[in-house]
C-alpha cells in the first residue's frame, strides 16, 4: 500500500494554505492511500482549537470540519 506523507508550513495568516495539507491527508486516505501530516514551524498553532475554529479558506470546508475528518480517519499527526 502506498503511504503519503504531508508537510504543512503555513499557519494562521493564510487559511487556504493551511488547510491544504490537511485536504490532502482525508482525500488520500479516502483514495484508500495511507496518510500522515507534520505541522512544522507556522503550521503548529493549527493544532489549537480556538484557531482552528477561526480558519475558513477559499472554496474549501472550514479547517475544523477538515480537522474533524482527519481525526475521524485516524490519520497521524506529527508537530
């Protein structure tokens, strides 16, 4: 089985971005790809909930629905 690891770097100053990495993970692993995700630098302050209740990016679900789905899914998170 294939396994894909997501790296995410942007925090609360662009919400479309950050919430891509985690986008990533849930469609991978809904493609039936195992996932994981590592926050690194920006990225960490997304593991706080009262930030991830406040990202809402471009044309995507809300960071806490992504979040949400994420977790539902068991996928790894690595900060």
């Amino acid at each position: 089985m294939a396994k894909l690891s997501f790296v995410g770097t942007y925090g609360s100053e662009n919400p479309t971005k950050a919430c891509f990495t985690f986008l990533q993970a849930k469609n991978a692993v809904e493609a039936g790809i195992e996932a994981e995700i590592t926050l690194i630098g920006d990225a960490v302050v997304l593991m706080r909930k009262s930030v991830r209740d406040s990202m809402f990016p471009v044309g995507w679900p809300p960071l806490s629905e992504l979040f949400d789905s994420v977790v539902e899914h068991k996928i790894p998170i690595y900060v």
